[in-house]
C-alpha cells in the first residue's frame, strides 16, 4: 500500500523523512514528465528541477527559464508534485514564485542578502542551500535574513563546501547536519549529488546524511543522465535512485528501533 501524499505542513514536522528528487534541469517535458511519473510510483511527491541555472560558465546550458517552469506546472498537475525550483535573482521572483511550491535560493545566492530579503517576505517555503565557502555560522546568519523579514518556512540543505580535496566535486560537511540541528529550528537536509559529483559515490553520502540525523535528502535523478545538459555525472538514473531510496529507508528503519 502507498503511503499518503506528504504534504508542505510534513516538510516542517520534522516527523516524517522528506525526499526531494528529480533533474538538475528541467530540459524537456518528455524528461519532467516520465520522472514525475517514476518518483510518483515511489510514493515521491516533491520534485526539484531548475529552469533558472547557475552555470560557471555564461556558455553552458542556462536553463529553459518561463518554459521550464511550465513543464514543472504540468508534471504537478498529472502527478501532484510539490515543486521545488531555484529563484536566481530579484528579477525572476515573481515569475518563478507563481510556479514554485518551495523557493530554492542556490549555494551562490546563501549570502544574497537583497534576495533574501525577499523571500523572506512572502508566504512560501524556502529551501536555502549552503554556500560553499560559508561556514555554519555565515549559512545560520543568512537564515535570519528570512526569517527577519517574516518567513520562518525554511529548509537548511547542507550541499558540500570547497576543501583542500578535490577528490570528490566538493566535501560534504556531515558535521553541519547536527550542528545545524542545534543551532536552528528548521529541518535540515543533505544534498548529497553536488558533493559528489559523480554517480556512484550518491548513496554513501546519503546514508552519511541519514546516520547524522538529515530530516530529508535533496536528490538529482534523471531518465538518462548521459544526456543530461547539466550535472551529468551525478545523476542517477531511475534503478539507482530506487536502490538508493530502498537503502534509506531500510536504514531509517534500523535506526528506529533503537
Ligand atoms: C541545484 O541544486 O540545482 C544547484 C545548482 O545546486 P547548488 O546551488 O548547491 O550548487
Ligand atoms: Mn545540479
């Protein structure tokens, strides 16, 4: 039997494990569509896929934009997916506020205190991901932009820092996840993808996150990602997420018991 649809008022009990998952970017409806309708099989029903990308270079693929967010609309309309999207500048606030369930203001943007602001004047959840040269401190200090401005729905994601290693993209901070849960009320996630920045090492760090104490992981799946326009190594395709999900949970089960 499937569990019940979780719904926003879940993402803040803190009671219930959230999973985020789907796309780095939204490219085509084909590719929201088939993945909406994969995670929905899982009992899945919040969704990620940016329309707005912030890519290190001006030539790679920046996103669909207003396109992308209304594929994202349709894949809630079919399937009842939350969705989670990034908001990249003050510019595209409106438009992308219209269509997204949870505001997601990316690792480049934690210490865009105007942005911030911002969001923190609607009445929508804010998904806020640490900056990868910010420590736990500075990431708690943007979080009180937010929430001085009004908003307390806020969702910390701890998503790996730049280290003196560069064996993995960028060094998951397992630290920052009981940390954080000391030092603010909001749930903590991991985003184990942009850490690892390939594939296979996914679902260690996720079960990292999990034995740490994460209220929810923010994962990149995708229907084929050797031909993802972005991310591309570290997305997992559908089999390796449905591992990976039954991993976690029967991990979460285990550490129940005690
Ligand atoms: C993302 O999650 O789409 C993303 C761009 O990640 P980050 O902001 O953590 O680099
Ligand atoms: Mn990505």
């Amino acid at each position: 039997m499937m569990a019940p649809d979780l719904t926003i008022e879940d993402l803040f009990s803190k009671e219930k494990f959230i999973f985020i998952a789907g796309p780095c970017a939204v490219e085509s409806e084909e590719q929201v569509l088939e993945t909406a309708r994969f995670l929905k099989t899982l009992g899945i029903n919040f969704m990620r896929g940016g329309a707005y990308k912030p890519r290190t270079s001006p030539k790679s693929f920046q996103g669909l934009k207003e396109e992308g967010l209304k594929i994202l609309a349709m894949a809630k309309e079919e399937t009842g997916m939350n969705i989670v999207t990034e908001v990249m500048d003050s510019d595209n606030l409106t438009t992308v506020t219209k269509y997204a369930d949870i505001l997601q203001i990316g690792s480049r943007n934690c210490q865009n205190f105007s942005l911030l602001r911002r969001v923190g004047e609607l009445n929508k959840p804010v998904l806020i991901k640490r900056g990868f040269g910010n420590t736990i401190d500075e990431f708690v200090q943007a979080s009180e932009y937010i929430s001085g401005a009004g908003n307390s729905q806020i969702i910390m994601v701890e998503r790996g820092i730049r280290t003196f290693e560069n064996a993995t993209r960028f060094t998951l901070d397992i630290s920052a996840v009981p940390v954080l849960k000391e030092r603010v009320p909001y749930p903590v996630y991991v985003d184990p993808s942009h850490p690892a920045g390939l594939a296979r090492y996914v679902e260690p760090l996720s079960l990292a996150a999990v034995g740490a104490g994460a209220d929810g992981l923010m994962i990149e799946v995708h229907p084929e990602p050797q031909e993802a326009l972005s991310d591309s190594k570290q997305q997992l395709n559908f089999k390796q997420f449905e591992l990976l999900y039954k991993r976690v949970n029967a991990l979460r089960d285990t550490m129940s018991k005690f």
